[in-house]
C-alpha cells in the first residue's frame, strides 16, 4: 500500500520535473500567478475582515509562511530542471567526445587506406612496366 503511494507520488513528481524542463516559461508563469494569487488574497481577507492588531499579524504571518513553502517549491522544481539539464550537457559531451574520437579514427584510417593505394598503385605500376605491359589510354 505504501509502496503503491510512493511510487504515484514518484510518477507525479517526475511529470512536474518533465513539464518544468520542457515547458520553463509556462512553469514561470504559473508560478507568478500563483504568488500574485496568494499576496490578492491577503488583501482581500485584511479587507474583507478588517484585520487589525493580533489578528492581522497571525494572517501576515500565515501568509509569510504560505509564500514561503511556494517559493520553497518553486525553487526544488527549478533546481531539479537544472539537474536535468546538466545531465542532458554531460550526455552531450560525451556524444561529442565519441564523435571527436571516431573522426579521428576514420581520419587515420583514411590516411593508411591512401598509403595502401598509392603503394599498390606503385606496385602495379612496376609490374606493368617489368613486364612490358603498358596501360593503353581511352
């Protein structure tokens, strides 16, 4: 039964980090309007109620400490996306560095495919004009 919570929380979870990574600027955006959202309600509950005194430190204080759990989340979504991005840099460098390194092993490989070439072609040369065999022009 926990296992079955802990991995819907671990599928939603990466879902988040997904959409944060592919979609930053909507992300961004949510996340503006939901502070927006949270400093409007504050103003309207201090003047929907007429919060003076005790009363109105506990409600700043409350929302001190709602504002401050969303920035909190924000803040591990957005650290998680640059994790993924790091990742996606160290993959690519090392993409990068196999390529790099099969260029220079096809570049070498090519150098001594040319060598052997003009070896044989001497070769054949030699052998044709030992023989007395010359290539006839077209």
């Amino acid at each position: 039964m926990m296992s079955r919570l802990l991995s819907g929380i671990e599928a939603g979870w990466n879902k988040i980090r997904l959409f944060a990574f592919n979609n930053r600027t909507i992300f961004e955006l949510l996340f503006l309007f939901l502070y927006t959202a949270e400093q409007l309600i504050l103003v309207w509950l201090v003047s929907r109620w007429n919060l003076q005194g005790q009363e109105l430190l506990n409600w700043v204080s409350y929302f001190a400490l709602i504002v401050l759990f969303t920035f909190g989340l924000h803040k591990l979504i957005m650290e998680s996306r640059i994790k993924m991005l790091e990742q996606e840099i160290a993959n690519l460098g090392m993409q990068y560095w196999l390529a790099e390194h099969k260029s220079k092993e096809l570049s070498e490989e090519y150098v001594n495919l040319k060598k052997a070439y003009n070896n044989i072609n001497k070769r054949m040369g030699r052998y044709l004009n030992l023989n007395g065999i010359h290539k006839q022009k077209t």
